[in-house]
C-alpha cells in the first residue's frame, strides 16, 4: 500500500470528545455541508474531505465520530479508534491527527488527548469555539497549556469567517515540526489508567487555565425553567403542539401558489400538446403526479425549521431528560431519543444514528420501531388526507381541529414506538436489564441563520431529489398501469376500468375491502412501496386518468367526492404503521447484518397497519361516518 | 430503587443516586456495588470515569426529570451530565 505522504498528500483526521465541533471544522476547512447541531452524537460515520493549506499542499480530511476514549464502545467510536489507530483498510494512517476540544469544556478533551499521546501520530489540539470561551472570561494560556501537553495548541472559531485562518496558517509550519512519530504504546485504557489521566488533566488545566470571575449563568438560568418538572413538560408540549399547527397554518398560501402553478403548466401541456397517450402522460402521468408530491415542500420545511431550529440551540438533549423516565419504562436506551428523532425527519438517518447505542439489542429495539416514527414522508398523505377531510375549524377558541388530528397521528406512532418496544423488551428479551442513561447537556448557544439555511437546502433537495427520480419513475409506472390496455372499441363506462392498474386494484379488493379500501388505493399502494409520498402521487395520477379531460378539480376535492370519513380515517391508521419504503428496510438490512430484522419489521408493520385500518374503518363505520 | 437507608456519619459519604436537587459536594469515591445496569460493574466504572466523574470532583445536582424526580442533570466541575439515579448510586459524595 502506498502511503498519501509518498505522493504528497497529506491525511489529517479530526477526533475529539462529543460535541466538541469537529463537523463544523470540517465543513468550515473543505467547504463541506455536513450535518451539524448542538448534541453529542450526530456524526456516526467517517466523512472525508479535502482542501489546500496557505502554501499549497493538499490535505485529505476525514471527520470521525465523538468519543470519550478510544476504547470503541459502540459502532461510531469503533469506526473512530480503527481510523486513528491505522486498521481501515481503505484509509491511510492520519499524518496529523487533529484532537478538537471545545475550549469552555476542557476537562474531558485534555484527557482523551493525553489518551491520543500514547497512539504515537502527531498530534495538534485544536481549541474550538475560542469566542464564547473569551467571551465567558475563560483565560486560557496557551503557551502554557502547549508545553505542559507537549502538544501544540491554537485555537478557532469553526462557525465564524475567517475563524479557522490561525489554524490554517500554523497548519503548513505544524504538520511538519510535530511530525515525529513513535510506536504506538496506546492499549484500552484501564480504570486506574482513566483516574490517572483525568488528573493529570486537571492539573494541566489548573496551571494553564483561568476560570472567570462570574461565570456565565445563561444555560443554567434557561433550564431553571425548560427543565423545570412541571413548566419543562408545559413547554415541551406547547413546542411540538406549536410546531404541527404551524404546518398547517404558514404552509397553506405557498402551497396554493404551488398547486396554482402546477395546474397551469398542466393546462399549458393539454394546450401544447395534440389529444392522445403523449398528452395525457405529460399532464397526468408526470405534472399532476409529481406536483402533487412537491406541494408538500413547505410544510417539510417548516417542520423541518423547528427541528434545525431546536437542535442548535441544544434543546434536544434537554427534550432526552425530559422523557427519559418514559423512554426507560418501554425499555429504550437512553442514547435512543436522538435516533427516535432523527427518525421524525427520515428513518433512515435515524437507523444510522443508532450506531450511538453500545448493548446489540437495545440496538435493534430502537431500529426496530424507528420506523413507527412519523418521518416526513408521511406529511403528504397525512396532510392529503387531513385537508380533504377534516374541517378547517377552530375549536376550543384557539385550535386548529386540522393540526389537532396531525399532532395526533405524530402522537400515535409516538405511543407506539413505546408500545412495541415494551412488548420486544418484556416478552422477547427478557432477560435483558435496563441500559444507563447518561448524556451530556450541552450549553445553550443562538442557533446560526447559515446553519439553519444549510439544514433546509440540504432536506428540500433530497425532497426534490426523490420527486424527479423516485416518485417520477413510479409516475411513469403507474400512469402506464392506468392507461394500458386501452378499453375495447365500443366499450362502456371510463377508459381505466379496462387497464391494468383496474385490474390490479381490484384483485386485491378481497384483501383490502375489510379496511374499506377501494381499488384506486389497492393500487397506489403498490408503487407506494418505493416511497410513502408516491401513494399520493399515484392517486393524483389514477384519478386524473379516470376523471379525464373535464377533471378540473385538485386531487383532494376529488378525493373528497369519493371517499367516505371511514374510509380515509382507515387509509390515515394505515400509514401511522405500513412499512411502505423500500429504502428504509435495505437500511434496516445493512444495519443489522441481515434479511432477519428485515422482514420482521416488515411483518409486524404490516400486520399493525392492517389491524388498525381494520379497527378505524369499522369503528369510524359505527359511528356513521361510512 | 431500593432506598437504602444513609448514615450521613459513616465517613460523610452518600451516594449522588439519593441526594435532592441543589445538592453541592465533592466526589470521595466511585464505586459500582451490584451489575444490574445492562454493563457489568468495571464498565459502568469506566464510563463513569470518563464522564468526568473522577475522586475530587466538584458536583452540583441542578435539575430532577419531572417523573420520579429522575433522571437528575448533575454539574461536575464545567460540564453538565443528565444520569439516571440508578447509576448515580455508584458515585458517593460528601
């Protein structure tokens, strides 16, 4: 194998203690877009980079996950201790490992760099967010702190211009003048090895660093109140109950513009194009199917702008103590929550980022009802669904009745995350005893507008990007179900009862008829498979085709028409539990090594959806509503 | 969790598991007494210790979770850690 250094290319690696900001460095130094927030644990993978010094030598930059040590307790420290110590086989041995503490929490970071010592690389610590550490009274002297490490220091501010140009410019001088390597002495470090280390850092740290005189009482004095016992669960609450009426409520003048706008390029296609297959798969099949996915962006974005929002601040942690005590009573980890939430936006993401979890099952539990989670994915046919058939009145002189049913749905797929999880726990893995909860708080700090702004782009282009591939593909396919074949000459009644997607449709009624699903939906859910939204999209296209030249009306009002209360109530319960995308259970495939938890959580989603249409539809059914 | 009586005179020392919000002292020793954490006791010790939970720290309990007044948010020395009771009963305080 060559190494980089034998062609020039230098490779650096950042480590360091959770939340110290090595992604935000990372981004600031390759102009990278990763993930960055204000909780320990949002990279669980390597990222790779690169960029050029001041004096022209390329670097190859890797950011690993947060760790306390390198002992690798869980798959995102693994990957972090198998990086530094040389044991990936596709990726050098750092040049310079670049240790990032953050310079208001010294304690635990000079420990581990006093554990990084022993690997024998060189090794530069990186002092991050020196602002708010000056800003807080914190006198940290830096020559000091160097030669009592025995490893250089600077110090930068990754999320400001200009606040990594120190770092730079030592960068050149550094990486060669701390190159002297050694033989690795580094072994798993022992209890009386960690007591050791952790007081030799705070002597270091009381020779080197001042404290301040009055330190700073923000964090404390807001949690005085966020993480009161009963003023905590009131904001907690008024948070999520705030963020759901909000989807509704901002969303809806951006989403007629939209749909206005699809309608017209619709009838701009009908106008442009002769009668026959070509037009209706343009206005049909492609505009009237994908614009009805992507009107949805907004409200993903407002949700999304709550979440970007709270996650920088740092309430996120907060939110895990707050719920702690019920996450622990249906057997989650502690270290669950923030997978849990990140399954809000994907589940996807959130599967990934159980790697966090260090005992295997608590693991797979998490993995396991991640999905009951309400991702983003189901806001279109939720919403879909919700503005058709709930009124948009106001009840209780200030509540939206349409956010109240959508705060629902999250509430519900929430409860059964529990659910599921206690049953796993109690009647699966019963020998298996409740994991610490132990997790850091991190200080409050003002969310960046950049940050913020990156996080949206970031989510409405991987929107975008599924509406113009795999939502348009399953366009394609279902718009060519619902045309083919063409009705015999002569024949009665709409030309789709003739095609496919008919018969399709209705060959699954047998199945589908006791949660009172009717053929159009039968059929949506088959490309609904690939992607939750496509459903929506397949029912704009089916009912497009079958109202023919005259269907005016957006699909909702269609819907509307069609559907009974019970019968849209059903299709809602349905996609609270249905395990309709393909991407999330290949993750559950890689992530668990295995077809095993693949198909049972496919199976036991599948078997809760059909239960609780069954319950919703029959019940709604009782009470009039058919 | 059992509630196990405290003698606050056998060498001053109580376990941070049992102690109300607003409690200040120092940490006199880390000890796991039973494995009924999911880890066993040498590993619950080491990452307790790698929180920062070390001999002669500083510890304030500044926050309870709302049920059970669990999990308790603890400052020890600049940073600050949430931990369920259950495990604080393995750092003693005075």
């Amino acid at each position: 194998m060559t190494t980089a250094t034998d062609i020039g290319i230098w490779n650096f690696a950042l480590v360091g203690t959770p939340n110290s900001g090595k992604t935000a460095l990372f981004n600031a130094l390759t102009g990278g877009r990763q993930k960055v927030a204000n909780y320990p644990g949002v990279t669980v993978e390597r990222k790779a980079g690169a960029f050029t010094t001041p004096s022209g030598h390329r670097v190859n930059l890797v950011d690993l996950p947060g760790t306390y040590s390198l002992r690798g307790r869980s798959p995102d420290e693994e990957i972090t201790r198998d990086v530094v110590l040389g044991r990936v086989a596709d990726q050098a041995l750092p040049d310079l490992l670049l240790c990032v503490a953050d310079a208001t929490n010294l304690r635990v970071a000079i420990r581990l760099v006093i554990e990084l010592k022993k690997v024998g690389r060189p090794l530069l610590l990186v002092l991050n967010m020196i602002d708010i550490a000056r800003r807080r009274g914190i006198d940290i002297d830096l020559d000091k702190l160097s030669s009592e490490l025995g490893v250089p220091v600077v110090t930068s501010t990754a999320v400001r211009r200009g606040g990594t140009e120190e770092l730079l410019r030592r960068l050149d001088t550094l990486a060669v003048a701390a190159g002297k390597t050694a033989e690795s002495t580094w072994a798993p470090p022992t209890t009386s090895d960690l007591r050791a280390a952790q007081r030799e850092a705070d002597r270091v740290i009381k020779s080197a660093v001042g404290q301040p005189k009055h330190p700073d009482t923000v964090t404390g004095r807001v949690d005085a109140v966020l993480l009161n016992p009963v003023a905590g669960l009131v904001v907690l609450l008024c948070l999520l109950f705030v963020m759901f009426q909000a989807v509704f409520a901002w969303a809806k003048p951006i989403m007629d513009l939209i749909s206005a706008g699809f309608d017209a390029l619709g009838v701009l296609a009908h106008d442009a194009l002769p009668d026959g297959l070509l037009q209706s798969f343009v206005q049909n099949g492609v505009i009237s199917g994908v614009g009805s996915v992507i009107v949805f962006l907004p409200q993903i974005l407002i949700l999304f702008l709550f979440i970007l929002l709270l996650e920088d601040l740092g309430y996120m942690a907060r939110a895990a103590f707050l719920m702690d005590k019920i996450m622990g009573g249906a057997g989650l980890h502690g270290r669950a929550f923030i997978p849990l939430l990140s399954s809000f936006a994907c589940a996807i993401p959130g599967i990934m980022a159980t790697r966090v979890i260090d005992n295997k099952r608590d693991r797979l539990t998490t993995i396991l009802v991640a999905p009951l989670m309400t991702c983003s994915a189901r806001i279109p046919v939720y919403t879909l669904i919700i503005s058709a058939f709930i009124p948009d009145k106001t009840i209780w002189g200030f509540v939206g009745l349409q956010g109240l049913v959508m705060f629902g749905l999250y509430a519900i797929g929430i409860l059964s995350a529990l659910g599921v999880s206690f049953i796993a726990n109690h009647f699966f893995w019963r020998d298996n005893a409740t994991p610490p909860f132990m997790l850091e708080l991190p200080d409050y700090k003002m969310p960046r507008l950049k940050s913020i702004a990156l996080g949206l782009y970031t989510r409405a282009m991987i929107f975008l990007k599924r509406a113009g591939t795999t939502i348009f593909s399953m366009m394609v396919l279902i718009w060519f179900l619902a045309s083919f074949p063409r009705p015999p000459e002569g024949a009665e009644g709409p030309a789709i009862d003739y095609s496919l997607a008919a018969i399709i449709g209705k060959w699954l009624e047998p199945v589908l008829a006791p949660v009172g699903f009717n053929w159009q939906i039968n059929v949506a859910l088959i490309p609904g498979m690939a992607a939750r939204e496509v459903a929506v999209a397949s029912l704009g296209t089916v009912y497009a085709i079958e109202g023919g030249k005259e269907a005016a009306e957006q699909i909702g009002q269609t819907l509307a028409h069609q559907w009974s209360l019970a019968t849209a109530l059903a299709l809602l319960a349905w996609y609270i539990f249905a395990p309709q995308c393909a991407s999330t259970l290949a993750v559950i495939k890689r992530e668990t090594g295995g077809w095993r938890y693949m198909f049972i959580t496919f199976a036991y989603m599948l078997t809760l959806a059909y239960i609780a249409a069954f319950i919703t539809f029959h019940v709604a059914r009782a009470l009039g509503w058919g | 969790m059992s509630e196990r009586p405290v003698s606050l005179k056998a060498d001053q020392r109580t376990p941070l598991g049992l102690v109300a919000r607003g409690f200040r002292g120092h940490i006199q020793a880390i000890h796991v007494a039973e494995s009924a954490h999911g880890l066993s006791a040498a590993e619950l010790e080491q990452r307790l210790l790698e929180l920062g939970f070390v001999e002669g720290a500083e510890v304030e309990v500044l926050h309870e979770g709302p049920l059970g007044r669990d999990p308790i948010a603890v400052r020890v020395n600049d940073t600050t850690i949430a931990l369920r009771r259950r495990e604080a009963m393995a750092i003693l305080v005075s």
